[in-house]
C-alpha cells in the first residue's frame, strides 16, 4: 500500500502544483481515495458510564428524593425535621417488606410539623412541571391523619402543595401531583401532619412528569438527549472503580439490580468516601440504574453494550483484597450468567429472566470486560482463568482485559506482552494526562503491532492541571488536545477498535472527581467542549480508513496539523485540527476523487482562548458552527481558524 501511496502522492503533487502557482496556500492535505483503508468499527468511539458524582442516583435517574427508603445506614441521611414539635425516627418494627426493613415514624406533637427531604443537593422544580408524589404511609396510632405535601425553598416558602388525607393503619400507596409554577434548583419537599398524630413513611418518591417513560422509564430526558446527540458507538458500564469497590464485599453485583427497583439492596458508593477534599458522605447506590436498565439505556442509543465484571480483585488503591484462585467460580459463574441473561433464549434460566423483566428478544451482547483497571500478576491469574472458560463457551464473546490505570508506567509494560501471550482479544488503555500528553501521542499507535491484542483507549481525559486534581477545569485547550489525540485513534482504527472519555457526568454541586464530559445541575446541563470533540467524531466516522498525509508527511501534527481521514457513503470525511493558535489556510488534495458533489458541509469547532468553557449560562461558548461551501475541484483550499477542530464531508466517490 506504501509505494502506491508514494506514487499517488507523485501525480497528486504534480497536479497540486499547478494550482498552486495561482493560489499559494499553507500545508497540503494530502487524501488518498484510491486505496480504501481497514474498515472503522461502529465501535469507535462510545461513553463511559460510571456512579461517580451523582451520575446515577441524582443525575441519570429523575428520582428526586434521596434515601427514599430510609435504608441508608444513617437512617435519617437527606432528611430534616420541620417544626419543634417533631420526633423523627428510623423503625425496624413495622417493615413494608423483607427488602425494605426500615421505615420512617414522624411523631407530631404540634400541628404542621414533619419532615423535609434535601433531595440531590437540592431538588430541581420546573415551572410548568407536575410532580408526582408518592410514598407509603400508615397511621399506627389511628385518627386517620391528614399530610400535607409540598415543594418548598430552602427557607421554607412553599412553591406548591398537596394534601393526602385519611391515612389509614396499614400499609398504603398514596399518591398525588404538584403542579410547580415556579423554577427552583434547591427546592425541599415537606411533608407535615396538619394535627398532632403518628404517621409511618416508607420508599417516599417525587418523579417530574417530564421524565421518560417507555424503557426508559424513570430517565432524566435532557440527560440521555445528550447521550443520544453523542451517537455513542457503545455502551461501557457500571465503570469504573465502582466495579471493583473497596473491598470484595462492596464490590459491584449485577445479580442484585435487577428486579423490582423498590426491592434492591443498597450498596455503598465506592467515591463516598475516596476523595477527602471531596466528601460525599451521602452516596450510596440503590441501583435504581441496574443492569438491565443498562442494557435498555445502550439498546435506546443504539450503542453496543460493554458491561465490566469484577474479577475477584477489589480497587487496588484501596483494599486490594483477591479473591483466592480456588475461590473465583462464582465470579465466573457470573460472568457466563450475564451472557445468558443478554443473549439466552427463553428456554434458559437468565434469558427467561430477562424475558420476565419486559425484554424476549436477547440484548446481542458482543463484548465483556473482566475486571476494571486492575495490574499485577494477580490480574493475570485471575484474567487466564476467565478467559479460559469463556473462550470456550462463548468463543462469540470479545473479551476486554486491563493494561492498569496509566498509559505507559511499570504496570502497564508488564502486562501488555503478557496479556499479548495469552492472546487477549481487547485490551482496555487508561490515561489520564495533561494536554500535551495527547498531542504527543497522537501517532501512539501508528508503530503497534497488527498481529496481537486490539486496543480499547477505554479512559482518557486531557487533565489542565493534574490527574483528578479537584482544580482541573474542562478548557477548549483540553479538548482540542483530545481532538488531536483522536485523529491518531481514527487513522489506526483497525487496531483501536474503542475508546470512551472519561468520566461522563459531573453534578456541579456533587462532583468528587473533575474534568468530566457533560455537567448538570438539578435543573440543566451543558456540554463541555470535551463533548463536541467526541460527539464531532462520534457523528461523522465514515466506513474505512484512508491514507492522509500534511505536505506528503506520515507523521500527524506535522506542522501542528493532525488530521484524519474516513471514506463515508458516497464522501470523503476529513478532520483537521489546528493546534496553532493562528488561522491559516491549508491546501486539501483528494487525490483519485471522481463524481463530485456540489457543497462541503463543515462542522467547525474553535475558540481563540484555549482556556475558554462552556457553562449553564453560556453552553454553547465553545460549541460546533455549522456551514456550506460549494465544491467545483478535488483540489481546493480551506482556511481554518486559529485552535480548532474542523470535520468536512466532501460528497464525492473513489
Ligand atoms: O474515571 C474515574 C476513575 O478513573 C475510574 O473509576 C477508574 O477506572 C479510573 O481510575
């Protein structure tokens, strides 16, 4: 393919040079249509989803009372007593169920005192929103009570109420709506009694009526728009170092959520307590997003679904406990479990489940990965061992295998040739770096071996100060980093066959861990330019690979240009990044291009400051701009502006 190359790039400069006698221009893109590369996997480029700042319970899910079963091992955990005249406790002696042994008893010695729930740092109230309110309740003392429902400020107006009445001795389902004719991000929803009297609560909940229904039942519409505006290729979940937990006990269980989302046991969240300058004593997983909810979410998106097990390794910067090698069936069992619970037939025990729960046809579960960010020789053992049997149940099967939490340290060169030896099919890279970092590597994989393992750059994110330093900030500078980092993953797509930044969300009053890809708050959420450099090449990836050259150079960010090159249907799809900060104008040959369109469509990303960002108020400060040219020549110039990711689709064929 080179010397071909080599003689294209000859007649294409030849040609090149006439027009270049009238119109001199900067550096030649040099695109090679005449030999179609390796295909591009539909994989290429997909989301990271992990449980860290709030980006489950209170950020993907729109239930908006936190501890709604009061289960939290602090009892009262988000609650608060309303009025003097209030004891407040958590009960074990009357449960609504075996799941769900503890409930809340409100004892009102004074008229219109109660309790108020702190939602997700706050509760997000829409004007022109319903709530749907909902919770079990029981008068052990009887009078049959009244409760009053409300959504309220912080400092106790109300913003909108209800009342339930004649609350019986047993258990009930109560319900009513409250229509909010006013925004507030922190709102509280109050419950008090109107007289003295008893009352017992249990799995309280407030759902907006903008939530999705379907199978996405439960989903915070804006949120999964902005997964869906991605086009993620896959879908990787639950993470993430909450896969492996601090210790095995805690560590991640799909088996356990599934089933009625009232009934799932409650798990500490890993990031609770990780991170001292970043205290989230309140996160815990209910699970509410379990993993068939998952499945549903990658199926919605028309993503691939990528679920990660534990390998019988607890976070290795934290316990590091192993499970020992005799000890690993029931991990494995698990494994092959999620395979029959995504892709059995109703004749088997999980596929029947998964009928059960609202989906007969199978998931078509392709990929799994075992383990997290796991290193060491223990990972080996624990990996070979997975990999053993799952090669021979279910040959069908791509298994992901870690290389460690850095791109290039001790743990990493041990594992890569080991893993390489026992033939691991994908292995999942993590780098965590600052901007150069990217730009550096952006011909990484140019000089890696075609005939081992696959690559999945499966976490990255260019770091403005330092790795997870609570100081990092998501700058344009950043994302054009990654933007040219990806260019290198695009131009070796036959061997990086994924890659997903991470991590996803950020609750901007919740976080514990920063930069991330789209941040929310109880109200909005807006993506960061991290975001539109992913969803710039998630949406314009093209078939297969063609050759691209600046000024017939191999190397990307010759001249601080780094481009990459696809063979869309019926067009050629260009990416240019422009890491100068100053606009120049590059010539752009399609050599071998025939059957012209008429227009070039190009999405241009761009902002003179690289520490620029986008925000709740200003979302789309670094954002794509959209436009046409027309197109009259194979050979043609283009200006680009100064830090900037251009994409241009150029209707013409081989
Ligand atoms: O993305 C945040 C964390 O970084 C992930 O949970 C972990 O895999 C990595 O260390």
């Amino acid at each position: 393919m080179r010397s071909l190359f080599l003689a294209w790039i000859a007649i294409a400069g030849s040609t090149a040079v006439g027009l270049a006698q009238t119109a001199p221009a900067g550096p030649a893109i040099n695109v090679n249509l005449t030999e179609p590369g390796p295909m591009i996997p539909s994989t290429l480029v997909g989301v990271f989803f992990e449980d860290i700042n709030f980006g489950a319970d209170g950020g993907l899910m729109d239930e908006r009372i936190k501890n709604r079963s009061f289960e939290f091992p602090n009892g009262l955990t988000g609650w608060h007593p309303v009025g003097t005249g209030v004891k407040t406790e958590v009960i074990r002696a009357t449960p609504l169920g075996e799941r769900n042994p503890h409930s809340l008893r409100l004892e009102c010695t004074q008229a219109d005192s109660g309790i108020a729930n702190e939602g997700f740092r706050g509760i997000g109230v829409r004007s022109g929103t319903r709530y749907q309110f909902s919770a079990w309740l029981r008068a052990p003392g009887g009078g049959r009570p009244t409760m009053r429902v409300a959504l309220c400020t912080l400092d106790g107006q109300t913003l909108t109420e209800a009342r339930i009445t004649r609350i019986r001795n047993d258990w009930r389902r109560y319900d009513c709506s409250l229509p909010a004719l006013a925004d507030e991000p922190k709102a509280r929803l109050r419950l008090t009694l109107e007289q003295p009297g008893i009352v017992e609560a249990d799995l309280v909940s407030l759902m907006p009526d903008e939530s999705l229904k379907g199978p996405l039942r439960g989903f915070r519409r804006d949120l999964v728009n902005m997964l869906r505006d991605l086009k993620p290729g896959f879908l990787r979940f639950p993470g993430g170092c909450i896969v492996e937990g601090r210790r095995l006990a805690l560590r991640y269980q799909w088996k356990n959520t599934l089933g009625d989302r009232d009934d799932r046991s409650l798990l500490i969240n890993r990031w609770n307590d990780e991170f001292k300058h970043r205290p989230a004593p309140d996160y815990f997983q209910t699970f509410n997003l379990g993993f068939y909810e998952y499945f549903l979410l990658s199926e919605e998106l028309g993503a691939e679904p990528l679920p990660i097990l534990n390998c019988g390794m607890a976070c290795q910067f934290n316990s590091g406990e192993l499970a020992p090698l005799d000890e690993l069936d029931p991990y494995i069992q698990d494994a092959l479990d999620l395979i029959e619970f995504a892709n059995g037939s109703d004749s088997t025990p999980w596929g029947r489940r998964r009928r059960d729960l609202g989906h007969a046809a199978p998931f078509n579960l392709k990929f799994l990965g075992i383990g997290n960010e796991q290193w060491g020789p223990q990972y080996l053992e624990r990996y070979e061992r997975f990999a053993k049997v799952l090669s021979v149940r279910h040959p069908e099967i791509r298994l992901v295998s870690s290389a460690g939490p850095s791109p290039s340290d001790e743990r990493f060169e041990f594992l890569w040739p080991r893993l390489r030896e026992l033939k691991a099919d994908i292995i999942d890279e993590h780098c965590y770096a600052g901007p150069e970092w990217f730009y550096q590597n952006a011909g990484r994989y140019d000089g890696y071996d075609r005939s081992g393992p696959k690559v999945f750059m499966g976490e990255y994110a260019a770091q403005s100060v330092g790795v997870a330093k609570p100081e990092n900030r998501n700058t344009w500078g950043c994302a054009l980093a990654e933007a040219a980092f990806l260019t290198g993953i695009e131009r070796n797509a036959d061997l990086v066959v994924m890659s997903s930044y991470a991590p996803l969300f950020g609750h901007l009053d919740g976080w514990q861990w920063t930069p991330n890809l789209i941040w929310f708050d109880n109200l909005g959420v807006f993506g960061t330019p991290s975001y539109y450099v992913q969803q710039l090449f998630g949406r314009n990836r093209g078939e297969s690979i063609l050759g691209v050259k600046i000024d017939g150079s191999d190397r990307n960010g010759e001249k601080r240009l780094y481009v990459s090159a696809a063979q869309g249907r019926g067009e050629v799809i260009l990416k240019i990044v422009n890491a100068s900060p100053t606009a120049r104008t590059v010539r752009i040959e399609l050599a071998g291009a025939r059957r012209l369109g008429e227009r070039i469509r190009s999405s241009a990303l761009a902002h003179a400051d690289l520490n620029a960002e986008n925000s709740l108020a200003q979302p789309l400060r670094v954002a794509p701009v959209e436009s046409e040219f027309p197109l009259a020549d194979p050979f043609f110039e283009h200006s680009l502006a100064g830090s900037s990711l251009t994409v241009l689709r150029i209707p013409c064929r081989p």
